[in-house]
DNA sequence: ATCGCAATATGATTTCAATCATATGTTGCC
DNA sequence: GGCAACATATGATTGAAATCATATTGCGAT
C-alpha cells in the first residue's frame, strides 16, 4: 500500500486526503503535520519569488512521497498545491519519529534514503551532460530507458525529437542496437 | 571533524586513506566496508559502459559523503576513482548499521538524509529551467548565489557567460539588485 | 607602485537542441 | 475492418546557449 519505508507505519497514523485541482495542501510556514504520499494524482511543491512568481521546486508523481524533512521542522518552507485531483494520505510526523527508535525501521528508512539519494546524483550528473548523444549514452547505461522513449526522454529533460536522433546517431555508429522499431539496448 | 549525522560515530569504526590523483578506493563489484568522507580533494564515482567508456555518476567533494548506500548492499555498484588527491575517512558499514540502533543518532541520520533529498529535487527542478534567465533566478530564489558567480553558475550547469548575461538581464528588468560589482542579490 | 592573476563583463560567432512540420507504424476499440 | 490515438521517426527552421575573443576591475604578492 505504501511505499517502502512507510509500510510499517501503525494506521493510526496516517489520515487519508482527497485533493482537486489547485487544492493547497499546506502553505509555507503553516505548522508542519508530517509527510505526504501520492497515491493517485501529481502535486507540486513551489516556493514564491519576490515579484510573487511561482518555483517549482519539486513534482511528486503517484507512488512517491513529499516534505518528509518537514518530520524534522516545524513549519513548512514551501508550498504543496495539487495539480491533478488524486488521493493523498498523510503520515503523522510524531509516527516516523517514533518508529525511527525501531532499528527495523530505521535500517528500511535510511536504505531507501541512501539509495534515493544516490539516484538523484546520478540524475543530476546525466542531465549536465550537454550533448544529446553523450546523455542519451548515459541515460542508457544508468537503465533509464524502461517504457516509451518518450518517458526516457522527459526523463532526460530532452525532447523526444532529439532523443530519437541521439538514438539513430548511437546506432548508426554501432554503440546501441536497434533490434525492432522502439526498442533500443546497449551493445552487450 | 566529520559532518553531520557521522560525528558520533565511534572512531574505531574510522579508517583514514589517503589518495593520489588516479588512485581507486574502491572497484564496482568490491565487497563493501562502508561509506566514505572526502576530507579533502575530489572523488568521481564512475561506471563502465559497454565499450569501456566512463561515465562519471557523481563528484564528491571536500566535506560530503560518497558511497553512503553500500552501507545497506554487499558489493560497491560502481568505481570511485581520485581526481585530486587528498585525504578520505572510510566509516565501517557496521558501525553505521550499530548506530542506527540509536534513536538519536537515526534521528539525525534521517534529518541529514530528508534534507539532502529535499535540495537534490530542488537542483533537478532548477537545471531543468532551460532559459537561463529562468534558471538563473530560481538559482537565485534558493539562495544558490553564495560566493562567486562562477561557482554559481557551475551549480546550475550554465556557462559563467550566459549566468552574467543573465544576470545583467535581470538587473535591466528590476528584478535582482546590483549594488557593486560582482554583487548580486534578490529585490526584498 | 606595479605585476600578475582571477573574477567580472560583454561582444561575435558557432553549435546544437527546441520547435514546427509531416509521415508512418502500432494498438486498442467499436 | 476501420478509425482514433499515440509512439516512432525524420526533415526544416529557429533560437538560445556554448564557445571564442577581449576588455576591465580588483586583489594579493613582490
């Protein structure tokens, strides 16, 4: 049901919520409550400029969770508007403090945090790649292309167009192999 | 001495290396002994493609951690290779798993860890912008402007060129002050 | 004081990915 | 079977950032 350090949280904990279009979910600096888990639906995190612009900050998808630093503060520093009416549930932050005094528990969190993070460097270090071809490379050794080349593309933060090229090019030069239409792996 | 949730580690657990440029601490494969502090100089964590190509997974620099997920898996999953020598703590696997027992210590561990997540999103959000000037000012909203431009543009992967020419625009649109040279901040 | 070096700054040119356009293949559905 | 919707492709054009070039400023060392 839920993602995979918070499985073990006790019900009693977590508060299911349902959010329509441009519901806000908390605004920075209210009190923080705890984390959040999409299950159905995309919701932004945005911060506001000076000149009362909106930065995005971060978009969580179904199946991943948000603001869990907000377990270890006390307002929120962001804001959390819903983009697509989906259901949430919220974990009370009291509820991960406590389970952290559960080794179990705390072993399950910091493996999924390490390898989060080791994931998100990695992501970071593909989209500094500049040429299409070299990130498109990368983006393949990492095992990004899984599903539609336009998900890996988006992925990449390239357009499809340029993903399809940068593919041919890898290809043509005999470093990707193209065995049918849409299917693209790594020379072995 | 050490950052962090790793500061209460016990220093039996700590090993210190030292690293010449082109060293290897360690080999993807390796059994695992555990994470790694770069004191200082610079660690690339790399993997091998197909055709022996090596694409850098992340860049650890003075003060951070590297390898923090071997922690929680039997065999490193890439190479970490010196590229300027320097000094490194390894920190036994063991001793992080032991520590975790503690509450205090898981606290702070998944404070560390939250936070990490929370800036790593916030810089996939950020070199996603695909104008500069965009880029720029979110840059500039998260508070990435710390030091000279030129390290400011690295951190948003844009060339120190278009960051000043960016910036120039920003200060032409009245939306970031200039008071002196090389000054730089947000209209309050 | 001045020499050298790095940061700041900006102009000119080139490169390459985005965008726009268009076509074909594929899949699911009635 | 035929249609709609979408993924796969690829060509043409445009736009924006990288790169190259060149000053200028500021700072530390001598």
């Amino acid at each position: 049901m839920l993602p995979d350090p918070y499985d073990h949280i006790p019900s009693s904990a977590l508060r299911p919520l349902s959010g329509a279009v441009g519901d806000v979910v908390f605004h920075q600096g209210d009190p923080t409550h705890g984390l959040y888990v999409v299950q159905t639906g995309r919701v932004h995190l945005e911060r506001v400029g000076p000149d009362g612009e909106r930065f995005i900050i971060h978009r969580a998808q179904a199946g991943t969770s948000f603001a869990e630093a907000s377990v270890f503060s006390e307002v929120y520093h962001c804001d959390a508007v819903c983009v697509e009416a989906g259901a949430l549930i919220r974990i009370d932050k009291a509820a991960i403090l406590a389970a952290l005094v559960d080794p179990a528990f705390a072993r399950a969190y910091g493996r999924q945090a390490a390898q989060q993070i080791q994931v998100q460097r990695q992501m970071l270090e593909i989209v500094g790649i500049r040429r299409a071809e070299g990130r498109v490379m990368a983006g393949l050794v990492a095992g990004l292309l899984e599903g539609s080349v336009i998900e890996f593309a988006a992925r990449l933060q390239l357009s499809h167009e340029a993903t399809y090229r940068a593919l041919r090019e890898l290809v043509k030069d005999g470093r990707v192999m193209n065995p049918s239409r849409g299917i693209y792996h790594l020379r072995p």
